[in-house]
C-alpha cells in the first residue's frame, strides 16, 4: 500500500487525524482538506489514490466535489456522512461514489474498506476484456465510454459497471444482492433499491435501441441483459 495516496476530506479535523493516522499505519501516504474547494485544488495538484470524502462541508460539499472529481477522474471515492437515508446514498452512488460510510464509523472497518476499494479499481485496469459490442451498442470499461447507435453517451461509472457486468453474463439472471456484491463489492451495505434505481436509469437511456437485446426484470428474482 505503500504506492498509494489518500486525500481525506472532512470539516471535522479529529476525523480526519483519526482516519489519517489508522492509513498511514496502513502504509498509506495521506493528505488533507477541511472544506470542498480545498479538495479540488489537492486533487488536481496531488493525484492521490482514493478520496475519503464528507458530505456534509462549508463552502463546497461533497456532493459538488463528487461531480467535479467525476468531470475527469474514475479515482475510487468514499463518501462519509451523517445522514443515512437511501435518497442519500443512492445520491452519492449516482454521481459515482464506489462506496458510502454512515457516521459514526469504525475506523477499522473504513481502513478495510479502502482497501477493499483499491482493489477492485485496480483489477479493472489489469482486466484485458474491457470492450462488449451489441447491435447499437458499445460498453468500454477501459475509458467508461458508452455508445449507443453510435453516439457517445454520458454515463455515471457505476451505471457503466453495472450494464457492463451484466452484458458481460448475457441471459443470466442475478438478483439485487448479488449484483450489489459484484458491482459495488462484497463490503458495501447498500439498500438493495440502489440497484433498482440504476437499472430505470439505464433503460432511460437505452430505450428503444435494439429488439435483440433488452435489460430485463425477473419478477421475484431480479435482472438479466437478454439476448435474443
């Protein structure tokens, strides 16, 4: 871990020595922000490995610096927040967080899953088959770029994530828990709605392309990306 750089962000300075000491025991380096528009400027001068970002900050929050990492980075971010609502989670997801921590927290478990984050974006970028090509359509992992008729399409990456993962298993049905794990990773706790939100927007988006290919509902079951 010793490669790795963490930008903690947080208005509360104890959390963010207490994060930074347990990461840096982790063999972390780490740098630090009290507000949002501090974070921005650290990311873009320092290009750290992950952010562990609060939501709730003066002046920009985390919210707004989700969307502005997202403008040019896939870096895995963490958001942490006080509020526990699934309108909030499902928020932060959307606008491309990998994971979502409720505080209080233990530390232990957010070093872990950092960790578990790190892991995961980096065996996407070692994956080799990161392109699927259907009639209309083209999923590339590897610059989170789809296509659909043709034309480039904007995408949150975990929308991409999870369209890609289940293109990648045509006619396999998997049920919200299961994509939760795969998609989000074994160690997020979400709400099982998450995955319903993002599966509405993604037929937003692909209404109306194809007749040989559909995301598809499995009453009782769960999702498929069917083939015909």
């Amino acid at each position: 871990m010793s490669n790795n750089k963490a930008l903690i962000v947080d208005d509360d300075e104890n959390i963010v020595e207490l994060i930074r000491l347990y990461l840096e025991k982790e063999g972390f380096s780490t740098i630090t922000a009290n507000n949002g528009l501090r974070a921005v400027e650290l990311f873009k001068s320092e290009t750290p490995s992950i952010v562990v970002l609060d939501v709730m900050m003066p002046e920009m929050d985390g919210w707004q610096v989700c969307r502005e990492i997202r403008r040019v980075s896939n870096i895995p971010i963490i958001m942490l927040t006080a509020k526990g609502e699934t309108f909030d989670k499902v928020l932060g997801l959307e606008l491309g967080a990998d994971d979502y921590m409720v505080k209080p927290f233990e530390t232990k478990e957010l070093v872990a899953r950092v960790k578990a984050v790190l892991r995961r974006s980096e065996a996407k970028e070692t994956s080799t088959e990161k392109e699927i090509v259907f009639p209309g359509l083209m999923i590339n992992l590897s610059n989170y770029e789809l296509k659909i008729n043709g034309k480039i399409t904007e995408i949150p990456p975990k929308e991409l994530e999870l369209l890609y993962f289940l293109a990648s298993n045509p006619n396999r049905v998997f049920t919200r828990e299961q994509l939760l794990e795969e998609v989000w990773g074994f160690d997020y706790f979400g709400d099982s709605r998450t995955v319903d939100v993002h599966i509405k927007r993604l037929r937003e988006k692909l209404e109306g392309v194809e007749e040989n290919w559909q995301l598809k509902t499995v009453w009782g079951v769960g999702y498929k990306f069917e083939v015909r």
